[in-house]
C-alpha cells in the first residue's frame, strides 16, 4: 500500500511542476523540522544536565563543609548534604569521599562502591561525567579534588545523580514539543502551497493568454511578462508567427493553383463543346462532369483560402451590416427584413468571415421569400444560434442534403449559381460550427450555431 502510494506520488509529480514543488516542499519541511526538534532536544539536554551540575557542585560544597578538617578521616554524619534520598539504598542520589587511603560511603550505594576514573582530577579542579551505576543506573558524577588536615593531605570528594530524571525531562520535552512541531510543520507547508500557487501564476496567465490568443482576443502574448516567463512568451509568439506565416504561404500557393487550374479548365469545356458539336454528347458529357467536379474543388479550396483562422465578432454588429447592404437591393422594395439579435453576443469567428458567411444565406433567403425575411440570434448552451427565416416556397425535403453543394439551388432566379449556402457552410464549418437547413410550413430555415467567443474576464470569473 505505501509502495502504491509512493508510485502514485512520482508519476503525478514526473508530470505536474505543481507536485514536484509540493514534494520537495514537503521533504524541506520534514527535514528541517527534524533537525530543529533533534537540536532543541540537545539544547535542552545541555540546560537541564548544566542545572544538574550546578546541583551537584552544591552537594560537593556540603559534603567538604561537613568534614572535620582536624581530623578528616572521621566518617561524615549519615545526613550530610540534608536530602534524606542519600539514605535509602540505590535511591539515585550517592556520594564518595577517598582521604587518607580510606573510602566513605553514602548509605544509598550500600555495599557498592561508585566506579570513578583511576586518576582524579588536579587538585583544586573538577571533573565532570557519566559513569554506569548500582541497578543498572546511568550517573552523571562529579568529582573534586583538595587538600585537607594538617599535614595537608589530599582529599577527592564525589557525589552522583542519577540521569533517570533528566531522560525523563528529557522526554517530556519531546512529548510536548511534538504538538508544536505538528503545527508549525502545517503552517510551514501552507506557506508552501500559498508560495507554490503564487509562483506559478504566471504560468496560468500564459495559458489564459494563449487561450486569448486561440479564441482571437488578443494577437500574442506579448512581453508583458515575468522574467522568468518571458523566454517562454517569446518562444511562443515566435511559433505563433511562424504558423501565421506559413498559414498565409498555404493559402498564396492554394489560390495560385486554383487559379492556374482555371485555363486549362476552360481549356477542356471548350473541348467538351467541339466534341458535342462533332456529334460526340456522351464525350462531352463525361469531360463536363470530370471538369464540373474539379471546379467545384476549386471553387471550395478559393473560398476556404479566404477565411481567417482567428477573430471574435459581434454578431449583431455583423447582422446590421449585412441587413443594409440588402436593404439597397431591389427585392427590398417588396421583403420586409428584420434582425433579432441581442447586443451582446460574440461569436468566435473573424467578423468578415462572419458576414461573408450571413450575407450568402441572407441574400439566398430574400431571393426566395414572398413578404419578410427575419434574422433571428440567441445563446444558448452550446455556443451562440442564428437562425435565418423566409416565408417563401422552400425546397422538396428530398433536396434539403444537396443544397449545400455547390451548383445546387432551389429555382432559377436571376444571378443564381448555386454556391450561397456552399460558401456559408465552408465558413461556418472552418470556425467549428454548424449549418442545417429545414422546410417551414410555408417557408425556409437555416440555422447556424457557432461557438461562444469567451473574454479574458469571463474566464477568469468562477463558475
């Protein structure tokens, strides 16, 4: 299970800056956290066996006042120092005293004897340390060395504590510490995870920008950056460039051979013609449908070589435009033509494109309609929907699928190639949206849904 966990946590942290930081965030934090606890443990240690020395050395200073300095060999009174524990065996608290090759005991070590160093200290020195002790106890001993009697004769004088009570306080302190410890371990993390986050803003500010950028909001990202981010930035708007460029290079090659396609067209009609002038219809027939096809292959790659491949547009704005422009034609004298659209919708498509799109459909609906012609647009789940209206005759529901095909329409009206609805579809279908065509009882109706153009702002708000 902790191998699963620890797996689970490399791979998020091999794919995410997020969780790399979180973890080394997280390891720092532990690691400086257990090297604070280990050096306030050995600090405190040093305070409290300081204090217990300071004791000791109060003990010795007893211990030598007690003596009788005329005859130092005397055997001091069993309650030297005034601490009772001195006469109850293996208490913790001992004392020696060597003088005049004679060895005095305190009652507390019984029938023991305190395994001090072979060599005392100077005289008029101290020392200071740890030795084992009767029951398995561990002192921490203190030892002087004087002079005493007349003549002087040395004297070494040592008393011990157990250190049963200082590992004791000792680990109360890390007991206590630990709390503490714990909260400012989760104050030190969410420090980490508030610097995590602000550091890599930036970095989420790049991605809503080259969603701007994706949607047509803005053209690039700009060196309005971090310095840190501003090689990235730079390096994205270079490839940007470089797309845009070699987008434009396409579509100059695309219409140059659709152009260059168009002589040696024309070239084969006319032989399609000599050939059913010399009594050949089913040749000729064969070439004007070969030649047919291409053309309308043409025709789709000029059209889609004009379309942008970026913007956002008001479609409102786009709907007036196209609305005067009709209203200056001479079926406006007899159609009435209304736009229902709301202010405030933005589609994610270049606004040309948009009204190249509008005005085919537009223009193919008041050349059908009998009375009215209504442009009709709202919001809706998905995107943005546009519906255009006619009240004319529409088309056999057997033709609805081939109207979008080029060289398709539903009558012979005047200046009537059969391409309006073709061009609007391969606009619409180049920015990701949709167009479909349905009978009315009477008229026609096409709809066209597009995707929400979505601003800087509105991403930024929550949901």
């Amino acid at each position: 299970m902790a191998l699963d966990i620890i797996w689970s946590a490399a791979r998020m942290a091999a794919g995410s800056i997020r969780w790399r930081l979180s973890i080394l965030a997280t390891i720092g934090v532990g690691a400086l956290l257990a090297a604070f606890a280990a050096g306030v443990t050995i600090l405190f240690d040093r305070q409290v066996t300081r204090l217990a020395v300071a004791e000791l050395e109060h003990r010795v200073a007893a211990l030598v006042a007690d003596l009788d300095r005329a005859d130092p060999d005397r055997t001091p009174a069993a309650s030297v120092t005034g601490n009772p524990r001195y006469r109850q065996p293996f208490s913790g608290l001992y004392w020696q005293i060597e003088v005049a090759g004679r060895i005095h005991r305190s009652p507390s070590l019984w029938d023991a004897d305190l395994g001090l160093r072979d060599a005392p200290p100077a005289q008029g020195q101290t020392a200071q340390y740890e030795i084992p002790g009767p029951d398995d106890q561990r002192l921490l001993v203190l030892e002087r060395s004087l002079t005493i009697g007349t003549p002087p004769g040395p004297l070494r004088v040592t008393v011990a504590e157990s250190r049963a009570a200082l590992d004791e306080a000792e680990a109360q302190f890390r007991r206590d510490i630990l709390p503490f410890l714990l909260v400012l371990g989760a104050l030190m993390l969410a420090g980490a995870a508030a610097q995590v986050t602000v550091g890599l803003r930036p970095f989420a500010r790049v991605r809503e920008q080259i969603d701007a950028v994706q949607n047509g909001a803005q053209p690039r990202l700009g060196p309005d950056q971090p310095a840190e981010v501003r090689p990235l930035a730079r390096a994205v708007d270079a490839l940007l460039d470089d797309r845009d460029d070699r987008i434009a290079r396409a579509r100059t090659r695309a219409v140059d051979l659709a152009h260059t396609l168009k002589t040696p067209l024309q070239a084969l009609m006319g032989e399609a013609s000599r050939l059913r002038y010399n009594n050949h219809p089913a040749a000729a027939e064969a070439i004007e449908d070969i030649v047919g096809t291409v053309r309308d292959r043409v025709d789709a790659e000029l059209a889609r070589a004009r379309i942008g491949s970026g913007g956002c547009a008001d479609l409102a704005e786009a709907a007036g435009k196209v609305a005067r422009v009709l209203s200056r034609t001479a079926r406006a004298q007899t159609i009435a033509l209304s736009v229902d659209i709301p202010s405030n919708l933005a589609v994610a498509i270049d606004e040309t494109d948009l009204i190249e799109a509008l005005g085919s459909v537009a223009e193919n609906a008041q050349r059908y309609a009998r009375t009215r012609v209504i442009m009709a647009g709202r919001r809706v789940i998905d995107g943005v929907m546009l519906q255009v209206e006619d009240d004319g005759l529409g088309v056999p529901d057997e033709a609805l699928t081939q109207m979008t095909r080029r060289g398709v329409s539903a009558g012979d009206a005047p200046s009537n190639d059969g391409i309006g609805l073709a061009l609007a579809e391969t606009v619409i279908h180049a920015r990701g949206g949709t167009l479909t065509l349905c009978n009315l009882s009477p008229g026609f109706r096409v709809t066209i849904h597009l995707p929400a153009h979505v601003s800087r702002k509105q991403r930024l708000s929550p949901a």
